[in-house]
C-alpha cells in the first residue's frame, strides 16, 4: 500500500496562502484519483479536492467552499500532489489529508492548517 505523507501546513493569517505538499513512497503514476481532504476539530472529515489524470488529461473538482481559491495538482514524476491554498479563511482551518483513491484507500497522517481571523 503507498505511504502518504503532507507537509506545507502551518499558522497563516486570513487572506493569506500556504502550498500543501504530499509525498508517495512509489510511483502514483498508476493512481488515477489523488484528493486532498480535510477535518476541522470535532467535525467530519470532507473532501476539499481531487485529481483525475486519465491519459494525459486531468481533471479536477473541488468543493463549493474553496472554488477559485484552491488548486489540486499532480507531479507524477516526482511522486508528489499539491494543494495551493489562496484566501485562506478561518473556517479553513482544518487537519487536511492526502489520500489515494484506491482499494483500499490509503491516507496520509495529515498537516495542520490554522488560519487566523
């Protein structure tokens, strides 16, 4: 099973930005669904964002509450998927996990996101 781990998260002022990075121990190549989710303290965990490469296409979709201001990308040569993450908000404040999207799905331990009003 590929091992997940983030970085990139930290303390950040509202407005600000922060890049989520997550690395694989092997080729994602073959993983054709990475995602980002998340889970603020005492709630759910939610998907924020994921990328489908199919051929030399990817697509993308996020969640409502962060269009246009977050962006999922895949390095595939380098094993590596990115969150930029614009405008933060307070109510982005959050753990976010990496996840791939296979059977079973394999997840990071996560990276925590404070952003501060």
């Amino acid at each position: 099973q590929v091992q997940l781990v983030e970085s990139g998260g930290g303390l950040v002022q509202a407005g600000g930005s922060l890049r989520l990075s997550c690395a694989a121990s092997e080729s994602i190549f073959s993983i054709k669904t990475m995602a980002w989710y998340r889970q603020p303290l005492g709630k759910q965990r939610e998907l924020v964002a994921r990328i489908t490469s199919i051929g030399r296409t990817n697509y993308v979709d996020y969640a409502d509450s962060v269009k246009g201001r977050f962006t999922i990308s895949r390095d595939n040569a380098k094993n590596t998927v990115y969150l930029q993450m614009n405008n933060l908000k307070p109510e982005d404040t959050a753990v976010y996990y990496c996840a791939a999207l296979v059977a079973p799905t394999s997840w990071g331990q996560g990276t925590q996101v404070t952003v501060s009003s």
